[in-house]
C-alpha cells in the first residue's frame, strides 16, 4: 500500500525541541517550501562555490526519457545535477562518480521520483552552507527532502562531506544527512563509508543518512563515518516520527588488509545551547510515536558530548530518547563502543536506561529481547 503524503515539517517534535522566539526561529512554521524559501546566496554559500544560472527543462541531456522502464541514465557529475530539473522522474546511475571535493548544491524541493543507485558509488562531494543572517530552515543531503513518493535504491557513499556553521548571532535550523535533511519516502539500501555530517548551528538535527525521517531506512550501513550535530543526533536518522528504521548499522571501518587502518565510526553532541534538547543515539537521536527500530546494530562507536551543559544529554547506544516506539531484536556490543562525557554531574538519562541501549524511556516503549541480545 502506497504511503501517505505526509507535508508538515516535525520543527517541535512534539514538544521535545524548545524553540523561542528569541532564537531566531518560528515554531509554528510546520510547511518546507523549498522553492518559497529564499537564501540570500552571498551570506551561505562557501567562498570556492561557483554559481551556476537557472535553466530549464532542457538541460536535461541523458538518455532515457524518466520513466520506470526508462530512466534517465546518469554517467556524470553534471547529469546528477539535472535531476532538480524534473523531481518526478526516474533515474539510474550507469557509472561511479567522483567529484573531486566540489562543493554541490542538494538537489532542491522535494524528489518524488526514483533514483536506482545500480550499486554505483558517490564520492568526494561536499556540501556547505555558512550561515551569515538567520534563516528560518534548511533541508541539506544530496536532496533536500524525499517525498512521499520518492524512492532511493542501492548507493554508495564514500569520502563525502555534508557541514553548516553560523554566524554567533544567527539562528538556522538545519536538517542534515548524506542522503537528504528530510525522509517522507523509502531509502533503501544505501552503504556509507569514512563520511561526515557536521553541523555547528545552534539548532540542527543530524543524521548518517537523514534529519527526519518519517519513512522507511531500510539495510543502511555505516562504516567509518562520522556524525557531529548541536541539539539531535543518531547514526542514521536524528529523528524517527513513526517510521522504521530496518537492518541498518553504525561500525569501525577495518579494511582487513595491508596496510592495516580502522577508521572509527563517532556520534558526537556538540552543545552550541545548553537548554537545547540533547538527544543522540546510535540508530537514532529520538523516536516518536510508532517508530521501529528493527533488527540494528552499533558497534565499535565513540559517543561523545562536547560544551557546556545545564540539563542531562539523552544518550543511548541505539536511541537517545524513546518516546513510545518499538525496538525489535537490536543489538549494541559493550566491548566495541565508548562514550565519553565532559561533566558528569549531568547523567541522569546518559546511557541510562535497557543496558545503556536508550537514554530516556517514556510513553511505554516497548523492547523485544530476541536469545543472545542484551537490550
């Protein structure tokens, strides 16, 4: 059965994030337009950025003419950017693609099509925003958002870069993963390996692979890789607004060859406001509602919290705070992951709860333990 549309952005994730008015953001904004949301390109854009004049429906050069049976085949750095020109259609990778560390642009607005990764990979792309003046939000991934009818399948990522900072007097609220800052569809299959999410704005939800989900992350891996967020984190989705997240994970990356290197995977809370909600998990930062999390696993991860802190972080080794929300047969593996805290008078929901598996538990979560799995 196709999913429903669902439009309205979690900007308060039912009362877990506090937002005022003097931060700068509108709590009440609950619509994402992309193409209403105006960005002075001068105050976010990085200095090796090159701008690039909007263009039509002809820019499109692939072959193929977008439909399931025949995509848009995409061998180039520069096809991969004409999907923003047609969001409705269906793509196909045909080749691996470097970028070289360029800086790219997210696909904007919202992809209700298909991309087939045809088990290609993605890699060296960067993208950065740097905020001068406030702004009330941005979705930053190689797509902005996924809609509720979009769909991505089989991808690689490696050595890939997705940052924000502000200024000390601005306030943007990011969204941010490798894949897209907000989920409404399916991604499916998407491996990761030594890439960051690292987000400095005050207020931001980071994810390995997104923001917000309120989807499907289906068989999502992590090896290496490297989460850094200022108010909620997870290693795959920072937020899970009744969705499923299934068979994905968060490891080391150990090449098992010489010459021997183990990049270590790292979920890390940078506190840039202590009355922030301060949530980070290895799966995910916060679960609400009917989320799953189903048949995970995290291991050989360092939790860390950076900054000052006034209240307790709300870490676990699979989610930093359930409210509600189901965890099946997930496994986190004692001898692999550490945590490192800088004050420990503020403890009280730090790996506090089912083995250290959640942070804080309320609304009657429920965890199914499965033979060997401590959770």
């Amino acid at each position: 059965m196709k999913k429903l549309l669902f439009l309205s952005v979690p900007l308060m994730l039912m009362g877990t994030i506090a937002f005022t008015a003097n931060r700068g953001v509108d709590a009440k904004q609950a619509d994402f337009d992309a193409e209403k949301l105006t960005l002075r390109e001068e105050n976010i854009r990085p200095n090796n950025y090159i701008a690039r004049e909007p263009v039509g429906m002809d820019v499109i050069t692939m072959s193929g003419n977008g439909t399931e049976s025949n995509p848009y085949i995409i061998k180039t750095a520069a096809h991969f950017a004409q999907m923003r020109y047609d969001l409705n259609a269906c793509y196909k990778l045909n080749n691996d693609i470097n970028f070289n560390n360029a800086v790219i642009d997210p696909i904007p607005g919202t992809f209700q099509g298909k991309l087939y990764g045809n088990g290609k990979t993605l890699s060296k792309f960067k993208i950065s925003r740097n905020y001068q003046t406030s702004t009330n939000s941005e979705n930053l991934g190689l797509f902005q958002t996924i809609g509720n009818y979009g769909d991505i399948y089989n991808l690689t990522i490696k050595d890939s870069l997705v940052e924000a900072k502000e200024a000390a007097n601005s306030y943007t609220l990011v969204y941010a993963g490798l894949i897209c800052g907000m989920n409404y569809g399916t991604i499916e299959n998407i491996t990761c390996y030594r890439s960051r999410v690292n987000i400095e704005n005050k207020i931001a939800l980071a994810g390995g692979i997104s923001g917000y989900s309120n989807a499907q992350i289906i068989t999502c891996l992590l090896y290496g890789c490297k989460v850094f967020g200022s108010d909620v984190v997870g290693g795959i989705t920072a937020s899970a607004d009744n969705n499923s997240l299934t068979e994905c994970c968060i490891v080391n990356e150990d090449r098992g060859f010489w010459p021997w290197e183990v990049t270590e995977s790292q979920v890390k809370l940078v506190v840039k406001n202590a009355n922030s909600s301060l949530c980070a998990g290895g799966i995910a930062g916060y679960c609400y509602g009917s989320a799953i999390i189903d048949s995970c696993y995290v291991k050989n991860t360092k939790f860390i919290v950076n900054g000052t802190l006034s209240n307790s972080p709300l870490m676990g080794y699979i989610a930093g705070h359930m409210n509600r929300g189901t965890i099946y047969y997930t496994q986190s593996f004692f001898t692999g992951n550490s945590k490192t805290n800088i004050n420990s008078a503020y403890t009280t929901y730090y790996f506090a709860n089912y083995n250290g598996h959640v942070g804080k538990a309320e609304g009657y979560p429920r965890v199914v333990e499965r033979g060997y799995t401590v959770i």
